[in-house]
C-alpha cells in the first residue's frame, strides 16, 4: 500500500508515457524510488531507502523530508506523507483507492494493514537489485523497443518489456489500463514475489497476445515451463535459488522463452536483435 501511495504521486506529477512508463518506480542502490519528477521550477525524487527503513522525500532546491518506515497503518502512514508533501509546497491530489488487489481500502481510512518487516523489505529488495542486473544484461541483445526495467506497483512486479513493432488486435474486454499496455505485441518478463495470481515467488516470461502452439513449446531450464492457468513461462524462485549459477539459469531462462515466443509469433528477429 505504500508503494501505491508513492506510485500515484509519480503517476500524478509524470506526463503519460506509452504503455504507462510513467507510472512504475525503479531499484536504486538503496531501494525503490521514483526518478525526479518535475513540480513548478523544481524537481522532486522519493525514495523508499531498505537499508536505513526510511522514505525520503527531496527537492532540488535542497528540502528533505524522511519518514521511517515502520510497523504503522496505511492511514497513519498515508496522513504523515501527505503532510510532508505540504510542508515541501508540493500539491498532489491522488485516487486514494489502492488498486489491483482484493477487497481495496482507501488508504485514509485502512487501519487494517500496518505490518512492516525490516529483514524481509530488504531481502526483498536484494532481489530485486540482482534480478534488475539480469533484467539489464538480457538487455543488450535487442534493438527494437524495449521498456526500462521498472517496478509495477499494482502487481508488485520488475519488469521489462519487448515489442514487435506491430500493433496488437484488440483485447476483448480489456478496460482504458489494458489497452494502453497493450497496445502493441509484446514479449514481456520479469520477477513477483507471489500475488494473487500465482502464490510463489518466480520469474515469468508471456507474450500478448499469446501466439498459437506457444503453450507446447520447450524452454530451459529443465526446471522451468508452461503454466496452463497463468498461460506464460515460469521459474520458480525456489528452483533458481538451488541451482550452481542463479544469474546463468534465469539468462536461460529469458533467452530460451523469448525466443520460443518470438517464433510462434513470427517476429522478426533478424532485424530486432543483435547477431
């Protein structure tokens, strides 16, 4: 709940970006921050710091405001923030309805939720800061259009993002958010710690839309593969963390689904990667 409260401010004070880039935070070198946001003739960055369970607010012009990240409700964390933001002179009125989660509680009001696990945010965050790494080294291969790696608050999930350079048919269904994300096809991977589409930790790789035969499709490793309820390529975090190389398995992993969903959908990877 409190990434969301960050992540709206960041989704308020950002212009659109394609595919909602705008709205995602990022991992730093001490947790979760937004980049500097533009507020008047000032910038404005916050950062969720792991190593020191403290949330910084900062502006360019040289005022600082930190909260400690604490066992606290979500209102009273919600209220403090606010009123920070205030003292800095910034302005933002956000949609204090989380979002993408069962039974939402505005966050004024949520006195349910107020645990916090200084040992496992950071654990956390440490795996995300090598998964980033991954993420980034996977990278350099492609030379179409790729996402930054960025963190949906939403789904609690890094993510990065490659595209045919197609358009997408539509989506039957699919609501404003969904059609702006997906757009264009999409080959998309990343890590979750568990949510609540599928309950374990793991790294992912889907393609939308799904292109036919994908499903039979083998990848590597030999401990990765087709989930028919999700209908994407996963590997568990269990199963990455037993194996001699983590880095080397999850490359695999990427490399292997990637390419299994570029072909069953006839991208062209000649000119889309780097030989």
């Amino acid at each position: 709940m409190w990434t969301q409260i960050v992540g709206k401010t960041r989704m308020v004070l950002t212009p659109l970006q394609n595919h909602w880039w705008n709205v995602p935070l990022y991992v730093t070198a001490r947790g979760l921050g937004t980049s500097a946001m533009a507020y008047g003739d000032d910038v404005l960055d916050i950062e969720f710091d792991f190593v020191a369970h403290e949330l910084h607010l900062r502006l360019g012009s040289g005022a600082v405001r930190t909260m400690k990240l604490k066992p606290r409700t979500v209102a009273d964390f919600y209220k403090e923030y606010m009123g920070y933001l205030a003292e800095l002179g910034v302005s933002v009125k956000i949609n204090p309805m989380p979002v993408e989660v069962s039974d939402p509680v505005r966050f004024d009001i949520d006195t349910e939720h107020k645990s916090y696990d200084p040992e496992y945010a950071h654990r956390f965050w440490q795996v995300l800061v090598h998964a980033d790494k991954v993420f980034r080294g996977w990278g350099t291969g492609f030379l179409g259009k790729v996402s930054p790696v960025h963190f949906f608050w939403g789904s609690f999930d890094l993510a990065v993002t490659r595209f045919s350079g197609r358009v997408a048919p539509p989506r039957p269904g699919a609501d404003s958010i969904q059609r702006e994300a997906y757009s264009h096809e999409v080959i998309s991977a990343g890590f979750w710690p568990g949510n609540g589409g599928y309950e374990a930790a793991s790294f992912y790789c889907y393609a939308a839309p799904v292109p036919d035969g994908l499903s039979e499709a083998k990848i590597r490793p030999d401990a990765a593969g087709w989930d028919k309820a999700l209908g994407e390529f996963i590997f568990k975090y269990d199963a990455v963390r037993t194996l001699a190389s983590p880095e080397q398995a999850i490359m695999e992993f990427l490399d292997s689904s990637y390419a299994a969903a570029a072909d069953s959908a006839r991208w062209d990877r000649a000119a889309l990667e780097r030989r």
